[in-house]
C-alpha cells in the first residue's frame, strides 16, 4: 500500500507582491487503491457559499415539488404488489416511491422528510435513522427479489450545488449489474488487491490509518472514520468504512446507528464551515465475497460564487476525470476530528 505524491511548485512574478517571484506548490497523489491520480491545489481559494434556504421555500422558486405532501398522493409513483403490497412504504417522515425515472430494475426515491426545505441541523437522528432503515430494507428485499443485480447503492445529492434537481430532502437506493467506473475500479482493484497480499485492503487501509493517525478521524461502534488520500470533492471527502459488512444483508440495526451518528458530526463539522451541500454514498459489494467491505463517501458541494452560480466542477472532472481539492486530507482530517 504506497501514499505516493508527485508534489512540484510553480513559479511566476506576483502582481500582488510587486511583481516578485512567487513559487506556489501543488500536489498529485494516487489512490493507494485504484492508482486513480487526484490534484491538490488553488488552496484556500475557494470557500463555500451561503444558501438561503428562505428563498428556496417562495412558490415562485419552488415551483412544482411531487414530494411535497400536498401533491404527493396524486404526483409519485408506487411499488407493484411484488416490492411493497402497501404501495409507497413509510417510517417515520421517511417514505420510499419508485424512482420516476429509473436506474435500473430497481430503482427508489428516498423521501427524507414533510418539509420542503431541510437545513442540514434538521436532517436529525430520528430522519436519517428512518431513512436509512427504510432504504436499507428496501436494497435487503430486491436483492431477494432479483440476485442477479449483485451491487447495492444508496446515493444522495442534498441542495442544488450538489446537483440535486428538488430541494426536498431525499435519497436514490437501486441495485445494478453497472455501479459506475469508481466503484467497478474500487471493486477491480479490492479483488486484485486481496489475490495478491490474502488481506482485504480496506481493512488494512482502516489499521494503517489509524497507526499514523494523519487522516484517520475516529471509530464509532463498527464504523471507522477517515479522510480518503485522494479526495473526489472540491472541499474534500470524509470516508466511512465498516471492515465487518460486505454485502447489503449483513447490514444491521447497529451499523445504521453507527452511521448515523457518524454523520451527524460530519454535518455537525459542515455547519461550522457553512457548508449547505453534499453528494454522497453508501456502497455494498456483492454477496460471497471478503475483499470490498462496505463504505460511505460524504464530498462537500457548493456554488463557486453567488453572482453566476459556477459549479464546483470543471473541465477537470468534466473531461479528464480528474478530481481537484483546495484542502490537503490531512488539514481537513484536523479540522473534522475536533467534532467526532
Ligand atoms: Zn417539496
């Protein structure tokens, strides 16, 4: 397992510094994993932006929502009898539909609250634990209904810089034979990984995280908490890894407490830094197998500005596939830790 970092600096005459020279450093590091590279640089200039949630709650913003309760009856689809005889399955404020627009065979929209605008100290234990539990029951009983689709996901883009399309709070669960290029080279890399040393890899990463304790946030129950070296998001990502799950059933009540928790001082950490948005997901490897246990990837989202609405992304994830940070994993690992 190499941490391997191509770091080099740049130099120019600085107009702010009376045309001085200016030597600026960046980094590239490889995913210890995949060998996927990511780009560390423009430090400290980008800062997340203010939402306001208020304007987000006018009807001539909202427009149409089919989540919302006063259309929800009539606007979204239900299950056939097959995947839930009652139709739209509930727990709590957390209601689970089928996804109008389908990702695979099954496909499901996790409606994650009443109210149309949720800020992140709202999304408390109590709705995520539903959510959740609801989800995850969900992913338990197509992999019944359907064994064929091995791979098991839930995924989340919360507020629209994360690309969310509804403001309304709420989740995608599906299972599919296509998990996407990260999760099928995560997946590649675990097996290949696992032939070559006998040891599950991210189990070892989770040991050798926490002996250097750079990156490595903190354990809660069965969950371990850490900053991935290569990072997908702008602002940075905070991994969560359970070394004991490997496939969607062995999934428990205890994992989703330990997962809950977990997040709640993730966000707890976003408030703090006015974050307001975020993409994430929970991964399940197929059943049999000991080498991709189960892990969580949270990535802050944001506007680059308020003035044009710019995306955090570029042509880097556009077209090179390459994700850039502004904080190194370390720095972030410091500032996370302080809430965990
Ligand atoms: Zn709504």
């Amino acid at each position: 397992m190499e941490f391997k970092i191509i770091g080099a600096e740049s130099t120019f005459l600085h107009p702010g510094k009376g045309f001085m020279p200016e030597k600026v450093r960046f980094e590239v590091r490889k995913d210890p994993l995949t060998g996927r590279t990511g780009h560390y640089s423009h430090f400290g200039a980008i800062k997340p932006q203010k939402l306001d949630l208020e304007h987000y709650k006018k009807p001539e913003i909202k427009g149409f929502c089919p989540f919302c309760l006063d259309k929800r009856d009539v606007a979204t689809p239900k299950f056939t009898a097959d995947v839930y005889p009652e139709g739209r399955p509930a727990k709590g404020e957390a209601t689970l539909i089928p996804n109008l627009f389908p990702y695979d065979v099954y496909s499901a929209v996790m409606i994650m609250a009443d109210d149309h605008v949720v800020p992140l100290e709202h999304l408390n234990n109590k709705r995520l634990h539903d959510a959740f539990t609801l989800g995850i029951d969900f992913l338990k009983r197509v992999k019944t209904l359907d064994p064929s689709l091995p791979y098991h996901l839930m995924t989340w883009n919360y507020m629209p810089p994360s690309g969310g399309g509804l403001v309304h709070p709420h989740q995608q669960y599906f299972a599919t034979q296509c998990p996407g290029n990260q999760f099928t080279d995560e997946l590649t890399a675990s097996a290949q990984f696992y032939q070559m040393h006998g040891v599950d890899y991210w189990s070892l990463l989770v040991e050798r995280e926490r002996d250097s304790g750079q990156r490595y946030v903190a354990n809660i129950g069965a969950s371990h908490w850490l900053i991935p070296f290569v990072c997908l998001g702008i602002l940075g990502d905070v991994m969560c890894i359970f070394p004991d799950v490997y496939s969607i059933e062995e999934f428990g009540e205890r994992h989703i407490n330990d997962l809950v928790v977990g997040l709640r001082k993730v966000f707890e950490y976003y408030q703090a830094e006015g974050i307001m948005s975020l993409n994430a997901s929970l991964l399940f490897g197929a059943e049999g197998q000991r080498y991709f246990p189960c892990h969580l990837r949270v990535s802050a989202r944001t506007f680059l500005n308020m003035r044009d609405f710019a995306p955090d992304l570029n042509f880097f994830q556009a077209i090179l596939g390459e994700p850039v940070s502004v904080t190194m994993p370390e720095d972030l690992c410091k500032d996370v830790r302080r809430f965990f």
